[in-house]
C-alpha cells in the first residue's frame, strides 16, 4: 500500500522521467476489477487525455496526481503504477495504461482496491483528496510543531496514539505502514492513551513523524514496497512483515505483531511499554 513516502517518490521519478511526453493511447479497464474506481466511464478517458502533454506530477498524502494541461490522473493508495520501457512487454492484467510518445508505457494495476480518477489538477472531489490537498504534508516546515499540537488537542485524550496518527485523515498519506517505525522511534506503544503520554512522549512523537517520515521520503520509499522502476525502496523498515523474526535493533528482546484497529502491528515491548 503506497503512504506518503512512497506517493512522493512515484510524483519526483513521474516529474524526473515523463514530463513533457505526450499521451498518444489510453487503455481502461482492460481487467475489469470490482475494486478499481474509476471517474465515470473509463472508456471516457481516452477522449479527455490522449494528445495531452504531461506536465506535473505531485503526492498529496498517499495519492499521486499526474496533471496533463487541465486534466490529472489520480492513483489512489492501492494503486502499483510502473513506467515500462519502448517495446518491453506489460503485464497481463492492468486497470489504465497511458502510451506515451516515445514508445514508453505508464501502467497502473489495482491490488486489492484502488482509485484511477480523472478530474482537473486538484478539483478530484473526494474528501480523502481534499483533505491531503488541504493539509501540510509532514515533510514540510508548515507541518510544525504547532500544527502537530492542535491534531493532538482536537483529538479525544482516550484515543491510542495509532488512532490518532493513522485514522480519520488527520495526517494524510501517514498509515498503518510508515506508522510502525514512527512509533518505535518515539519509543510509544501504539495502544498507549494519549491521557497517558507525558509532554517528553509528544515531542518526541511529533519528531519521529518529521525524521522517520522525511528518511523514508529521502531514500525513496519503503522496501515493503516499490517504486516506478518496480525496485523496492531504499529505506530498510526497522518493524515490519520483513523484519518480524529480528530482535528489537535497540534492545535486542523480540518484537511482537499484533492485530490492532484493522492492521498489525510491530513493537518492542521493552522499548515501547504501553502507557
Ligand atoms: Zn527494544
């Protein structure tokens, strides 16, 4: 699943390699998936986008708008989306494949479930949009300490600090994921109530959301996941489904999954005692 750090590295490789090209074919919905949501009528796309030049590329949250002139494409979090090379065989099974004038195909396949919309640069009407496009990303300066203490104080005290990071949308593109190692880094657990959480606990929550978050950012993703070449990311997750065999890296005891508000996860019960 593409979070924040992942959208950001699709949108700077979609801006480093195919801006400028133009759209020449459009192919939608040719493995027709009951979860791969579309802006009306698929076949329509080819018609607002074909002979359009791609001109940007930009995350907001864990989406990933790619504009044409007046027109934008956005992939949802579920969404793989590869860029293959001028004569290079795609894959069997894709939900939107955009040709481009240089022989170069864009490929966008759902996995479980995911959004293709089609709407004007930063109009798609979804509240998920609108409030990734409203929102500051973490991964800049007016994502600041202030901002972060008014998410905390709008927030119910009895909520845990997985519920208050990674639900209702209060900070866009940051799920269940990127959630992990932000959560081992502040040494929270993330069942601790936020009652519980001393001032120490919140600062160093609201540093680990910008360090962790930005280090995914830099290193181009996650490597749970993979990017527009198809390479996973090069940052290496310190807790997730890949390392959930290895000791904690900062006591050396084991790490513990468990299944908490619609996703596992990964702690150091030494390192992150729940508050
Ligand atoms: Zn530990």
């Amino acid at each position: 699943m593409l979070e924040l750090p992942e959208a950001f590295t699709l949108a700077r490789q979609l801006r480093d390699h195919v801006m400028g090209r133009t759209i020449t074919e459009v192919v939608t919905n040719a493995s027709p998936h009951k979860w791969a949501f579309f802006t009306g009528d698929p076949q329509a796309y080819a018609g607002a986008l074909v002979g359009r030049q791609l001109t940007d590329a930009q995350a907001y949250g864990g989406l990933v708008e790619l504009a044409a002139g007046d027109e934008a494409l956005v992939f949802g979090d579920g969404v793989s989306l590869r860029l293959f090379a001028a004569g290079k065989a795609l894959p069997a099974k894709h939900q939107l494949v955009l040709r481009l004038d240089d022989g170069r195909a864009l490929v966008a396949s759902v996995q479980m479930y995911g959004g293709l919309w089609l709407s004007a640069p930063g109009e798609l009407d979804s509240p998920y949009f609108a409030a990734a496009f409203r929102k500051p990303s973490p991964l800049t300066d007016a994502f600041d300490r202030a901002w972060f203490d008014a998410i905390w104080d709008e927030a119910k005290p009895t909520l845990s600090a997985k519920a208050l990071l990674a639900t209702e949308q209060r900070v866009p593109g940051l799920g269940n994921g990127v959630l992990q190692d932000i959560l081992f880094n502040a040494r929270v657990n993330p069942r601790s109530k936020l009652a519980a959480l001393s001032s120490d606990d919140r600062s160093r929550l609201f540093d680990a959301v910008k360090t962790t978050l930005a280090a995914m950012a830099d290193e181009g993703g996650r490597d749970t996941e993979k990017d527009l070449g198809g390479e996973p990311g090069g940052y290496h997750t310190v807790l997730s489904a890949k390392t959930r065999t290895l000791p904690c890296p900062r006591c050396g005891n084991g790490i513990v999954r468990q299944a908490y508000m619609g996703g596992n996860v990964y702690f150091c019960p030494t390192c992150q005692p729940v508050r």
